[in-house]
C-alpha cells in the first residue's frame, strides 16, 4: 500500500471519495475525475484536494485543526482527534490526507 503522503492528488480525491461515499468516474474523453453532484445535473470535476467548495465543508464537517510549521514542519497539518496528524503542501492536501486517515484507517500506519 502506497503512503498516504505518496498519493498523487487524483489518488488523493479518489480514497476521499471513498471515505465519503461519493461515486466518482472518468466521463467520455475526458482526463479529469468527475462525481454528479444531484441527479439531473451534469457532472462536475472532483478535486476536493484542490477545490475549496468541495474540501472546505469537510473541514468544516470534521472539525479539523490546521497549522502551517507544525512541531517545526515547513509544511501545513491536518489534525483530526484523537491521533491523527498528516502534513501536505497545501492546507487542502493536508486535510484530505487526514480525513483518509480518519475513514480508511489502513493509512493511518503508513502516513508520514
């Protein structure tokens, strides 16, 4: 199993989707992961690890404390409790590495 801080961010989005139960998919000649967000709307691209319309309200949601210079890391940290603490480069990859930890717990072991 890849390290959670290993993950490319279309990996990234693709497990945040699956601790949230959102079905995410590649439309017809296009490269970009999507999700229809009701039905009866066109689909719209996936990046909660991007996009803060979409990661934002899981911050939000899980209540996630974030800092950027941690315990002298030149990184942001996405912390969840009871234990979870994982860094990214963006607050937003920081915090959807945590809330993969948080729901896929297989990640929790390999984060760094």
């Amino acid at each position: 199993m890849e390290k959670i801080s290993q993950l490319s961010t279309v990996k990234l989005d693709i497990l945040v989707a699956e601790a949230i139960g959102v079905d995410v998919f590649y439309p017809d000649n296009h490269n970009k992961l999507s999700y229809t967000p009701r039905a009866g709307l066109a689909p719209r691209e996936w990046a909660p690890s991007r996009f803060w319309s979409q990661g934002g309200p899981l911050i939000e949601q899980y209540k996630m404390d974030l800092n950027w210079g941690w315990e002298e890391m030149s990184e942001w940290t996405a912390s969840i409790e009871p234990d979870i603490n994982v860094q990214g480069s963006t607050l937003l990859e920081a915090a959807m590495r945590a809330l993969v930890c948080l729901k896929l717990p297989d990640f929790i072991d390999s984060s760094s």
